[in-house]
C-alpha cells in the first residue's frame, strides 16, 4: 500500500469521525473547526511518522553502503 493512500485514509477517517462525533454533540459553527483541526493534526502525525521512518531508512542505508565502500575485494 502507497503511503500516500495510507496517509489520505487517515485523514478521510478523522473527517468522518468528525461529523459522526459533531453530529452526536449537535454542534453547528463548531463543526467545521473540528473537521479542520483533527484532519490537519492527523496529516501532521503522519507527516511526523513517515519522516522518522524515513530518516530511521536512511541511516541503516548510509551505514550499508558505507561498509561496502570500505571493503576490500
């Protein structure tokens, strides 16, 4: 699966448990900002995920490639 796609989930998810959670609550003027803000704190946990695994991905191929530039055929 694409990580953008799983990205894009998250945040079609945090949107409807947004309108199931304001629908509950009867809110009016507040919806939208909670719609807003739990889909944009959603992207920006992904964001922060996606960017530790990627860093995390390319030391452990820094490293790698490294030891295979010292070695010594």
């Amino acid at each position: 699966m694409c990580a953008t796609t799983f990205t894009w989930g998250i945040a079609v998810h945090a949107i409807g448990n947004s309108i199931g959670l304001g629908g509950v609550l009867h809110w009016t003027w507040q919806l939208p900002l909670l719609i807003a803000g739990s889909t944009l704190a959603a992207l920006a946990i992904c964001r922060l995920i996606a960017h530790r695994l990627d860093d995390t991905h390319l030391r452990r191929h820094s490293r790698s490639v490294g030891a295979q530039a010292g070695r010594v055929s």
